[in-house]
C-alpha cells in the first residue's frame, strides 16, 4: 500500500484560492475513480472535486468554510500500488494514530483529524448539539408535538432510535438532565425560550454577503418606482399560452419584460454597462446580457440569459427556465453566472408594493419587479379594474443621472402598457 496525495486542483480563471464547501468522504471510507471527494466554491459557481483515484481515505485537509490556496493539501488516500508519494515519506504519513494535516492556505484555521474521534459520552453530548447543523432530527409527529409542549428543541436531543429516531424515552432523558426543560402542562406556547443557534456564513452565502456588502460600499444607489399598469400584457400573455403554450412552451412575465429591457435600452445605452470604477472606464455594451436573480436553498443565484436582444419570447423563456432548474440543481457552470449587463430580480406572488434592491456590481442597473394587484383605477372618468405592478429599480448614481434612470424606466412602462410593441422593429 502508497500514499496518493491530491491538492487543491488549478480551476482556471486566475483563481489562486477557494473556500472549501462540502466533504463527501470521511477518514476510513474506500472511494473509487471519478468518485466526488469535496466541493469547493470559487467567486462564481461551485466545483465538484473527483478522486483520480480508487483507495481508503486517509485525511481529510481542512475544514468547512476553510478558504484553501490551489496546490495545497486537499486529502490523502491510501491506495495499492503506486502512490504520488515517495515510500519513506508514505510510510510517515500513514497515522497509526490520530493525526492531523493542515491546508496551507489558512494555518490559523484548527486541522481536521486523520482519524475519527472518539465517540463522546451521553453526558458530554448533552452539552451540545446532538447531530451538524443542516442535519434534521428525526422523530414521529407525536414526538414533536411532545418536544414543543416540553419545550424542548430537537435538534439538540440525541436519538437511540433507527438512523438516530428520537423516542420519547430520549425525550425523558433529556428533559431529565435539561435545566430548561419544563412539564407538558407549563405553557410552553407562552414561555420564554433562551436557545441560541450559531449558522457559520460559508459557501454561497459567504459569497452572497461579500457581493452585497462590496456593491453597497461602492455604489451610491437611487432607486425610482413607477406603477406599470399590466392589464393588456397580462391579457396577451393569456392570449399566446392558450395558442401556443403546448407547443412552444408557455410564458411567464421575465420573457417578456426581458425584451421590453432590450428595446428600452436602445435609447438609454447608459444603462446597459458595467462600471470599472478602479480604472474610470464605463463600459456600454450592445449585447443585453441580462441577470435574472433566482432564488435557491443555497442562497441567491444569478444566472445569465445572454444575447436577450436575438432572442423571441419563446427562447427566452425557456433559457430563462432552463438557467432557472440549473441554478436550483447546482447544476449551474461559471461561464452561465458572469457576464451580465443588466439584471432583473423578483420575489413573484411575495414582491410587496415597493423593494429597493441592490445593483448586480460592476452593472450600473437593476430592474425590480413587484407583485401583481388588481385595485380600482379612474380612467376616462371611470373607476375601472386595473391588473397594476410596481417596478422598482436603482442605478448607479455615479454614471447614471436620474433623468436617465426615470427615462429608461418610462421606456419600459410604454412598452408594457402598450404590448403590441414589443414586436414592432
């Protein structure tokens, strides 16, 4: 038996580091080629890293949320044959007891043990958290509805049951040794609670808050609302689903407010940019590239519709579906989150009547769509029912002025309210 080291591979694009985001291998499990050992996250989309390999792993080189240097100790595996490691170094490196190996990128972060530690006794893990956070508890509807009333949380009560079931005899023994644990009949609903539960920022969300908190450091923001009154478009949409949603696929609000965008920004080219700020330089682009912020269980997404302006509704929709399964399957690639010109974000059915959101940076704007409402409108002296929509978009006050972002945004509003003209050239 050999050493096989693999480092942290090169994944392109000048990356020099990643921040480590999932382990699916432990110490002592037996992998095989092409097998997935971790997943990484790079400033744009996550990459799966496989084993070259087939062996037992031996150590695993950092932690969760550990930002690791390309080329730095990413696992070592214990194979047949010959490894990647000289014999006399292998032989070293083979722990016969727990041992550790640390990533070079972050020596300050604890390294991860070699071997499994020892398992706690019931005592030391009633002093925490019985199982990883993300790790549901599982226990029958009874058992939880008992939890609540003692008011007990389950995510700290360790099971004995299959696959770690919490019974109610766990529920007893740790209501037994829980000093905040109270009788069935003490109010729970009403009680006070005093647990807390720390979430670690990593992953997606890590990069989330890196992106948010560098576009609001940068960008002075404006944001300008206007009512959009849909009554006609949403009138055209039902129109073209019932003639040709079976055969074309049917069409939601993004693919026609997509091309509403790239016929708007004709006459505003101001909008359609991206802001170098660093070197002083707005760059106007003729492709519209257009963001469409989608919301996943990992965190915000942003994948790219590119090339909106050769596009008809159809294939915008279905690349907008397409980019949408994607990104909720962490099936998304790089090249699919980058690059965008100009973003659209919505909440849907939970859009509210105003949101003020935050520009896609180094973009200079965000079109913001709210919910849908039917309300009372006087038109021709006449109160009318009206299908209205609020867009709320903000721009980059640096390089665009607010006569253009009013202006770009009144495009769109004539456009929508007047749909035959998204297919007039």
């Amino acid at each position: 038996m050999s050493l096989h080291v693999i480092k942290m591979p090169d994944i392109g694009e000048g990356i020099a580091e990643v921040e480590l985001v999932a382990w699916h291998v432990k110490p002592g499990d037996r992998v095989a080629e092409d097998q997935a050992l971790a997943d990484v996250m790079t400033d744009k989309a996550t990459v799966e890293i496989p084993s070259p390999v087939v062996g037992t792993v031996l150590a695993l080189g950092g932690e969760i949320g550990q930002v690791m240097a390309v080329g730095s100790e990413l696992i070592r595996i214990e194979v047949e044959g010959a490894g990647n490691v000289k014999e006399a170094t292998a032989a070293a490196a083979r722990p016969s007891a727990p041992a550790t190996i640390t990533a070079a990128a972050s020596p300050a972060v604890p390294a991860m043990a070699a071997t499994p530690p020892p398992r706690e006794t019931a005592a030391a893990s009633a002093a925490r958290a019985a199982r990883q956070p993300g790790d549901k508890p599982i226990a029958s509807p009874a058992v939880r509805r008992r939890a609540w009333d003692l008011g007990i949380e389950l995510q700290f009560v360790p099971g004995s049951g299959t696959a770690g079931r919490i019974t109610h005899e766990d529920l007893d023994a740790y209501a037994a040794r829980a000093p905040g644990a109270r009788p069935a009949n003490a109010g729970a609903r009403y009680a006070e609670r005093n647990d807390e539960e720390a979430i670690p920022v990593i992953g997606l969300r890590r990069k989330i808050a890196q992106k948010m908190q560098e576009a609001k450091r940068r960008i002075p923001h404006f944001t300008y609302v206007e009512e959009i009154d849909v009554t006609e478009l949403e009138a055209l949409r039902a129109q073209l689903n019932a003639k040709w949603g079976a055969t074309r696929g049917r069409l939601t609000l993004l693919p026609l407010l997509a091309r509403a965008i790239v016929l708007a920004v004709r006459d505003h080219p101001q909008v359609n940019a991206r802001f170098d700020d660093e070197a002083g330089m707005v760059t106007r682009h003729g492709a519209v590239h257009i963001g469409i912020a989608t919301q996943t269980d990992a965190g915000l997404m942003v994948p790219v519709l590119r090339h909106a302006e050769a596009r008809d509704l159809w294939s915008s929709a279905a690349e907008i579906a397409r980019l949408a399964e994607a990104a909720r399957a962490a099936k998304v690639t790089r090249e699919e989150l980058g690059g965008s010109t100009i973003t659209i974000t919505s909440l849907g059915a939970l859009g509210g009547i105003v949101t003020t959101p935050v520009i896609n940076y180094p973009e200079v704007a965000i079109v913001g769509v709210n919910r849908m409402v039917e309300r009372p409108v006087m038109r021709g002296g006449a109160v009318v029912p009206r299908l209205m929509m609020n867009l709320s978009s903000s721009f980059d006050h640096r390089v665009v002025d607010g006569a253009i972002g009013a202006g770009f945004v009144q495009a769109l509003r004539g456009v929508l309210e007047c749909p035959a003209t998204l297919f007039v050239e």
